[in-house]
C-alpha cells in the first residue's frame, strides 16, 4: 500500500501569510474564522518500509516533518525516511525547502524537469550553493510519458505529466514556456492498482489533463483561489489567477465544472491561497464544494493508495 500524506496544503505564502490581513488571515488570527492554518504545498508518498518520496520541498519543510513522525523513523544517530525529492515546478514554495535538507548525510537525490533542473542551477543556484553542504543527485524526468519508480519505493509507479501552468517570476521562462515547466504527477499503486492524480498548479485543462483527472481514482489539483480576479479585487496584486499559472474553481470553465464531470471517489483541492473563502468552514463557497463532493485539504490529510 502507498500512503499519499499532505504535508503543506496552502499555496505560496502559507495561511496565515505574514503580512496578510484578509478576510481569512486576520480570522485564523483572531480566532474569530472557523478556519485551519496550513504550511506551504508539498505532499509526501510512503510505502510500508518508513520510505518516502517528498513531492516539492517547501519553505516550511522542518515545521512538516516536526508534525509528521513517520518521516523520522530514528534507525540510526542521523536518520530520515526521506529516499527522495520530486519537483513539480521551480516555484519558490515548491523548491526552497532543499534547503533545510542541507544536513542530509548524502547527496540528496531530486527528481525534476529538465527545466526545473536548468532555473536550480542558474537562476536560482540551489544545486551549485548545495554543493557545499549535501549535494544534490539530481535526474531529470522523462516527459513522454513513461513511468518510473524512486528506489526502494518499488510498489509505487510515477509518470510526469507536462501540464500548463507558470513558471516562477524569477525563471527566464515566465513567459517563454519550456516543456517541463510544469508538471502533474500520476501515482499508480502497483499492488493495489488504486490511481492518483496530483497537480497543485493547473492553468488549464488540457485534452490529455482531463484524461488523466478521468482515469484516476483520486485526483488532488490546483485550489489555488476561487474566484479568477480574487487577488485583483483585494487589491493584493495586479494579476488573476490565470496569470499566475492558476484556473480559478468558480464560474464557466472553471475547476468544479471539470471536477464535476469526473468519476474519481475523491476529489481533492489542494494548494489553497490565504484568500481563498473555501478556507472559511462556514462560506457558502465552501458548502457549494461539499454540495460537489470536493473536498479541501488540510495538512496531515492521509489518502490510502
Ligand atoms: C504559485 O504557485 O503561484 C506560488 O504559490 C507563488 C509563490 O510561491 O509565491
Ligand atoms: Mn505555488
Ligand atoms: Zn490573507
């Protein structure tokens, strides 16, 4: 069996963000919002051997594994269940949290995009400053869909899923997209058969997306905001969701219209910003995904594969 653990359920920025009084950060704050704080996006796999694979390593990776036990089967003086890290992007959130791995007795094995690997060693040189602490084992990941498995999580089969979302504002592709940039993870347990689907930045639902959210069993995307203009309307940045790489859940074409036409037994929104009014347990957005069947993450949310 593979365990699907989230370990950080909010977008960039965390909820509450740091200098963030909305609606919803000040609430959590005050306690006056029935509402959950959440880390930075990141998800891990297990297997039944204390092995795990973490996909995207946030800036709030030391707070996750303090809150996770399971990830720090203490074996030895110095230890972790960590066999490997996956990237889905060079998003800050996603990538920052290497960092904090500098200790790791190895190189570090990361798993990422061509692309992702060339912004970590340019623009954002994690892999040239890691090299003098850890180091990274970095390989780049096949995107014609072939599947691949992380040693020694044999019983877990991964394929990367190129998809179409943005890059960071600090890489040179922001807005010349590579192949790569961004990708969705398939998550097939081989002894159980059970699929997933995991894509926490999604711009778009293209024809092969929408196959791959159909032919899984769980599918956990991109709830990065409600609305498309809920940061323009807060007056918190000039963008809508969709240029930063993000299509909103209400209104035509949007998530919970897809969500709705998909078989999965679970339908998971994850990567939530701080804005987000489904982060509110008692707004009317958030009985509206009930109503559907979605569900919100929340971190420490376990899914059995
Ligand atoms: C995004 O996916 O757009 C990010 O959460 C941005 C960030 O890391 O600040
Ligand atoms: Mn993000
Ligand atoms: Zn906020």
């Amino acid at each position: 069996m593979t365990t699907l653990k989230v370990l950080g359920s909010a977008a960039g920025g965390g909820f509450p963000q740091w200098n963030c009084n909305c609606r919803n950060c000040d609430g959590v704050r005050q306690g006056t919002l029935r509402a959950t704080p959440r880390t930075q996006s990141s998800i891990a796999l297990g297997d039944a051997h204390q092995n795990w694979i973490v996909v995207n390593a946030s800036p709030d990776i030391l707070a996750q594994l303090r809150a996770t036990p399971a990830l720090q089967p203490a074996r030895a003086p110095r230890d972790t269940g960590i066999a490997a890290v996956l990237l889905m992007d060079a998003q800050i959130d996603h990538v920052t949290g290497l960092l904090m791995l500098r200790e790791h007795r190895q190189p570090l094995p990361v798993y990422a995009s061509a692309a992702v690997l060339s912004d970590l060693s340019t623009a954002f040189p994690l892999t040239r400053m890691l090299s003098h602490y850890c180091g990274l084992d970095t390989r780049a990941l096949a995107l014609d869909g072939t599947a691949f498995s992380i040693p020694p999580l044999q019983d877990v089969a991964l394929t990367a899923i190129p998809l179409e979302s943005k890059a960071p504002p600090y890489s040179p592709s922001r807005n010349a997209r590579r192949l790569g940039d961004n990708i969705g993870l398939r998550i097939v347990d081989r002894k159980s058969g059970r699929r997933a689907f995991y894509a926490p930045g999604l711009a778009r639902i293209e024809p092969h997306v929408f196959d791959e959210m159909g032919a899984a069993d769980v599918v956990l995307v991109d709830g990065t905001c409600w609305h498309d203009d809920e940061m323009k309307d807060l007056g918190f940045s000039a963008k809508t969701a969709a240029d930063m790489g993000h299509l909103a859940q209400s209104g035509p074409g949007g998530m919970i219209e897809t969500l709705d036409q998909l078989p999965a037994t679970r339908k998971v929104l994850i990567h939530i910003n701080n804005t987000n009014p489904i982060l509110d347990e008692d707004s009317p957005q958030r009985r509206e995904l009930d109503a559907h069947g979605i569900e919100v993450a929340y971190d420490g949310m376990e899914i059995a594969l």
